[in-house]
C-alpha cells in the first residue's frame, strides 16, 4: 500500500503536509507501521540518537529505543530525570480499555477527543492515540506501576471531565509520579547497560543544523557552565509545554519554552501557539506576590460539587447558606455532563460568576468544590481514600480542613496544546528533528481533555517514535555522527557563547523574575481565559516595550562558570518574551472561539465558544523570520473524513 509520507513536508503553495496515511481510519496505523522503513537489529547500534528531556515522553523513548538497540544520548537539565514535571501529575490517565463495561471503545476515545478539542485536531493522529492507549496500560502495569485496583483485581477507572464513560486510570493522586518512576526505571536500566548515555543538569541552548537537516545540540552544563556539542543521526525534542510563559501557573517552576523555541529559530514552525488549556481546578492566588498555583486534580470533579452563593452579598460560611440560595452553575447549565464538562466550559463558568461578583474566598476569586454530598452519601473514608493526598496538599496550602469546608478553586494557566509542529511521524518539518509529548502539538486540538497528556506523551515515546524514526534514520546507514569540531558546531557554541556575555552585561537594575512576572501579567490578561482584538493589539505592542526594557535593564547576577539560576532564568524569559508575541499574533489571526481559545468577538448568544470552519479548520504553523519581521504563517488543513463538525454542546 502507498504511503503519503514521502510526499514534501511543505507543499509549493506554502500549506503544509501532515502526512497522515491513506485507507480508512482505523487501518491508517498498522499499514503505516508496515510501509515505515525499518533499520535491522545489527544496523540500530551504527545510529545516535539525542533526546533532550527526560519526562515520561523522553524516559519512555530513550528506553525503548535503546532496547531496540540504537545509542542513546539524554538530556535534562534537572539533578535526576525523577524531577521531570511529570511527577505532578495528578489525576489519571486515559485508555479506552472499557474495564467497566459502560460503552467504551477506541473509537469513542478518540471521538470524544477530537470533539473535546473542538475539531481542531489531526482525525488520524487522535485515533492512533486512542489505539495504542490500551497497550500502555498493559506496558505500565507490567512494569509494576501500582494502579489502583477494584476488589476483583482489575485495574480501576475514573472518570474525568469531557467524557460520559469512565476511562481513567490512576494510582490515588500520584498517577505522573508513579508511571514516571517506571519509565524512569526503564531507561536507568539502559544507562546501567551503556545503551543510554544520560547528561543530567545539562541545558540545551541550541540546535545545530547542517544542509537543513538537524544534526546536534549545544548544551551548557549548569554546574560548571560548560559550553559543549553533542551529534547524533536525529535529535527528538521532548521538553515539556511552555505554560509558564503566564507566570503562574500549576507547572513546575522550571518548565520553559527554551528547547522548542531555539528549534523554531532554527526552522521549526511552532504550530497553534494561542491554544493553552486554563485548568478548572487550581487553588486560587493568595496575594499579588505568589509564584506559583497549585492544581486541585480534575478527579476531585467526580464528588465535589461545584457552586457559589447565588447573592454576590453573601457573608455567610458556605454550610449555612441553605441549598435554594447556592448557584450549581454546571450542573444547572449543562445537566448532562454537570460537574463533568471539559476544562475549557468549566473555567470560563467559573470565571464568569466569579467577574459577576459571586465568587467566595477573601479575595472573591474562587467557587466552592463541596464535598459534603459525597461525604455523607460515601463516608469520609471513602473519599479520604480516593483523594486522600490532594486533601491533605489542599489543608497545607490554605489551612482549611475540605472535610468540614468546601475548598475553593478558581482556573488557572495548567496544559499548553500548541507546540512545535509535527508530521505522522512526530518530525518536525526540519528533517531529522522529531518532538514528542506536550512540546509538540500534535494530538489535542484547542483542548486537552483531561488525562490525555500522559496518554499523549507515553504513547509518543513507548509506541510511536521507535517506529516511525526508522523512516529517516535507514538511508542514513553508512554514515557518521557530523564531528563536532565541524564549523556549524563551532558557530552554535559561538552564538550561544555571545548571547549569554549578553546578558551578563547589560547591567541593569531588575532580576530576571520581575521581567517574567509583568510579562506574565500581559499574557494572562490579554491572551488568557478571553481575548479581543483591541486587548491583542495592546498586547503585542506591550510586550514589545518590555522586551526593549528587559534588554536595557536585566541584571544578571553571579558568574558564567558556576550554578547560576538568575543567568538560566535570564534565557527562558528572554524566549518567553519571542513567544508571547507569537502567542498574540496566532491569537489575533485566528478569529474564532474554539476550545481553550476564546474569542469575545466569536460566541454564541448562550456565551459558548463558536467556531468558524470555513476559515479556520486549519491548523496554523509559523515560520520564524527574525527578530523585525514578522512570522509566515504556514496552514494544515483540517481534513475530517469520518466525523462530523457539530456545535459542541455538554448539555
Ligand atoms: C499539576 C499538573 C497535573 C497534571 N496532571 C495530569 C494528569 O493527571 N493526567 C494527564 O494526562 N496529564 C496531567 N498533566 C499534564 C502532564 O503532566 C504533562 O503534560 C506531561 O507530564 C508532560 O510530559 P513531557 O514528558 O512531555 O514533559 P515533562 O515531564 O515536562 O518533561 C520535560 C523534560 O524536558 C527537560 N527539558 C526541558 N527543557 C530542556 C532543555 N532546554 N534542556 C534540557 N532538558 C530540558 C526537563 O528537564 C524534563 O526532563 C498535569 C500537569 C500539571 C501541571
């Protein structure tokens, strides 16, 4: 059978080709990995491949690669790959094993997230998706991830927000935490056995290229500041969203843009910036000055309830204001999901009964999540042992106990669905570099239903990748890792080596973290939960002007050769401030409400996102020009062959 993915990544009138294969759907996967060129087991060691990021989607493609047989170099720039922000997930994962016998299936999973992400997402990729879910199950359980089981000894589901069949699966609240120390122990297992050559506290700053194909990395070593090249036959990117270009937000307070971001200079188009998912259920900011949120698991859904006073006046504790006087906003609006609709419903609710003056809490920034209900329905104990963990993180944060007082939640800046561009095979269109997990863009559309992300990203690095890199890697048999004395190494050292003097010398007066906290106001208020094209016009010429600030007055403190966290910070606002910008321009392109992106302009008369097919059915990729012109905007068309595009509705 004919694959399409030989055909040219960007076609002559500039569109872009994603590749997806010929025949019916649910074929498309299995004939793909037939028609993919294969590299003999004898032939995998002869192949380097670098893997920058060490998350699940990098843990679990550097294992299986390296048990295929290829040499594996990884990268991460945390003390031990155990600190990927992986480890926060809470909730669950998705598969569409179908356990509780309530009407699952592959092609409901993947139905209901190409609808969850409110049809702008890639049919063929989102069905693989949901195909190899199952198989990851199966792999994690077999590593000894303690999932949570039922009292038969099946594994147990739960259900999360967007879906009306229970799929997720999950170890209490830790599930991130318990399936990265299995792909963790994986690819340790292959660092033990000289497969995996493992660089921690190793930062990538650049991607070198030689005739336009991807070819190495330039790393600096945190601890001592080494500049260093590392070459390979392919170099996959596997580091994480960029959600903390707002600040605050439920990441880790490293996550950064960096990787994908120096990627795109080089060529990468950074695919449907704009889309970033606003989680429902975070713990509302506490006073102007606070650095970091923290996420109340979407799982937390499935027994509280979620409501605010109906009288904006209201000052009595939530337990006495009697049921008639409590606003369900979710399940009165939406009764047939309730509490259960997707993040991206949930917290623009949320938010408008909070700007309507009904929200709770000193500062009225929050709704109740109640779980007095569930407490006398199930007993304490059932729900302690259910969400145990989060309810104590919960009474640590804020000093209420949720047994006795709902907990207060409000959305924040939690997924982002955009990311560098891929193809089928998770390449990039530079040839020889590949993306995987929330770095790249590829599965989700404008909404990341919620346990889809470990789903994505596991899939990726246990059953995708190590096919379909194959495609590129065979006609290179023969030959070498470029050497890294090779000019284009020596320039990217250089570059790198002179953006850092850069900052080290400008000797301004304020600290990288003030830049990235009145940057993170700007795109919070004009490019978060609502935009408008006046609030995005201001927002990039603001942007802009900080920009200009930051380069004439950052203070970099300490030395080059040294631990120096101001300087690595220095380099991620820097790329949050390119990113911004390009985050406002895809928002103000793109006309539409759809999923996380809201357009005030493009709503229905009930308020809910509305989409324009006609002209935006497209995934939109921009090509970076340099720093005075403004980006090309590259289309993937959308083409849906086997569901229809509806008005979304959860009522
Ligand atoms: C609080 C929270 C809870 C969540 N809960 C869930 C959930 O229950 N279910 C779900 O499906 N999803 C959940 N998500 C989303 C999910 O956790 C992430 O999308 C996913 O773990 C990302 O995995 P990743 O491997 O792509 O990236 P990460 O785990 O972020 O790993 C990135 C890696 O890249 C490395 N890196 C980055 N840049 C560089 C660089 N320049 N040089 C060297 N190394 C670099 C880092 O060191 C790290 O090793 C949650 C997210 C948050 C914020």
């Amino acid at each position: 059978m004919a694959t399409t993915t030989e055909a040219p990544t960007v076609n002559p009138d500039g569109t872009l080709n994603g590749h997806s294969p010929e025949g019916p759907l649910a074929e498309k996967w299995d004939n793909h990995k037939f028609n993919v060129k294969l590299v003999n087991p004898a032939n995998k060691r002869k192949f380097k491949i670098i893997i920058v990021g060490t998350g699940l989607a990098g843990a679990s493609a550097a294992a299986t690669l390296a048990e295929l047989g290829y040499e594996v170099e990884a990268f991460t720039f945390h003390d031990t790959p155990r600190r990927a922000h992986s480890i926060a997930a809470q909730g669950g994962i998705n598969a569409a094993k179908n356990y509780q016998n309530d009407g699952d299936s592959t092609y409901r999973l993947f139905y209901d997230t190409i609808k969850g992400g409110d049809y702008r997402g890639r049919e063929a990729n989102t069905y693989r998706l949901a195909q190899v879910s199952t198989n990851i199950i199966d792999q994690m359980a077999a590593q000894g991830v303690p999932f949570a089981r039922e009292y038969g000894g099946l594994l147990a589901n739960r259900s999360f927000g967007g879906a009306q069949v229970s799929r997720t699966f999950y170890a209490r609240g830790q599930t991130g935490q318990q399936l990265l120390l299995g792909a963790y122990q994986q690819m340790m297992r292959m660092v033990g056995i000289g497969k995996v050559k493992l660089h921690t506290r190793s930062e990538m700053l650049e991607l070198v290229m030689k005739d336009g194909e991807a070819c190495g990395i330039v790393t600096r070593n945190l601890v001592t500041g080494q500049i260093e090249s590392h070459s390979g036959h392919a170099v996959v990117l596997c580091t994480g969203g960029y959600g903390n270009v707002f600040y605050l937000s439920t990441n880790a307070m490293s996550c950064n843009v960096t990787a994908a971001w120096r990627a795109h200079r080089k060529g990468a188009f950074f695919a449907n910036p704009s889309y970033t998912q606003i989680h429902p259920t975070c713990i509302p900011a506490a006073d102007e000055f606070q650095s970091k949120l923290t996420l109340m698991s979407e799982s937390l859904r499935n027994d509280g309830r979620i409501w605010v006073p109906r009288s904006p006046d209201e000052t009595r504790s939530a337990d006495q204001v009697p049921d008639a006087e409590r606003y369900y906003f979710l399940e009165e609006k939406y009764p047939a999901f309730g509490n259960l609709v997707p993040r991206d419903v949930a917290s623009r609710n949320a938010k408008t009964v909070v700007d309507q003056g009904m929200g709770v809490g000193p500062l009225k920034n929050g709704v109740y999540l109640d779980f007095a209900d569930a407490i006398q329905r199930d007993g304490a104990d059932t729900i302690e042992a259910k969400y145990g963990n989060l309810i104590q993180m919960y009474e640590r944060i804020t000093g209420e106990d949720p047994y006795t007082t709902p907990m207060r939640i409000y959305p924040a800046t939690h997924y982002t669905m955009g990311g560098l561009w891929v193809d089928y095979n998770l390449q990039t269109n530079v040839p020889g570099l590949y993306c995987c997990g929330e770095a790249n863009f590829s599965d989700h559309g404008a909404n990341r239903l919620g346990a889809s992300a470990l789903m994505q990203g596991l899939a990726d690095g246990y059953f995708v990748l190590p096919y379909t890199i194959g495609n590129s890697l065979a006609p290179k048999l023969g030959t070498a890792p470029l050497p890294t004395d090779d000019e284009v190494f020596v320039e990217a050292e250089n570059d790198v080596k002179e953006r850092i003097a850069r900052f080290m010398n400008i000797g301004g007066t304020k600290s990288p973290d003030y830049f990235h906290r009145e940057l993170g106001k700007l795109v919070w208020n004009y490019i978060g939960m609502e935009r408008d094209q006046n609030g995005l016009e201001k927002a990039i010429s603001e942007i802009r002007a900080l920009r200009d600030e930051f380069w004439k007055d950052l203070r970099v403190l300490g030395n080059t050769d040294t631990l120096n966290s101001s300087l690595e910070k220095a380099g991620r606002v820097s790329d949050f401030f390119e990113l911004g910008e390009l985050m406002a321009r895809d928002a103000l392109d793109r006309a539409e409400s759809c999923g996380g992106h809201f357009r005030a302009e493009s709503q229905t008369p009930e308020g809910e996102a509305l989409r324009d097919d006609e002209n935006f059915a497209h995934v939109s990729a921009w090509e970076w020009v340099d720093m005075d012109t403004p980006w090309i905007k590259h289309k993937e068309e959308l083409v849906f062959e086997e569901v229809e595009l509806t008005q979304r509705s959860y009522k």
